[in-house]
C-alpha cells in the first residue's frame, strides 16, 4: 500500500509493474474543489480508464503480460 499526495491543481503519475490482478483505490482527503481526475493507461501508453473529477474512486486491474501501468 501506498499513500501519495498531489498538490492542488497539479499531475503526477505513478507506475505499478506486474502481471496479475491489482486494484487502485484514491480518495480526497482535503483541500481545493475535492475532486481528482484519474487516468491509467497500460504499456502502449492506452487508456485504460478515465475519471473525471471524483473525490473516490476503486479500481480493479486484471493484467496478463507483466509491463507497467502508469496511473496519473
């Protein structure tokens, strides 16, 4: 488990390598408009999934190659 905080109004991505299931979970704790956008794209750089402007959000990933996922 992880936890990260992201600045107000600012991207960071992450990446997570594997080839099996994973889920991704955020919520917004504080500040500014509560709201998050979410994106994860696979290895290729293709979305996976988009989120607009969420205070949580849960994820299920079922991989089946090991290559990164980056979640933005």
């Amino acid at each position: 488990m992880y936890t990260v905080i992201v600045p107000a109004g600012k991207t960071e991505c992450y990446y997570h390598v594997t080839n099996e299931t994973f889920h991704f979970e955020y919520t917004v704790e504080g500040g500014g408009a509560l709201d998050i956008r979410f994106e994860a794209f696979d290895h290729k750089e293709e979305s996976l999934i988009k989120v607009d402007k969420n205070t949580t959000g849960y994820h299920l990933f079922k991989m089946t190659e090991m290559a990164p996922t980056k979640f933005c």
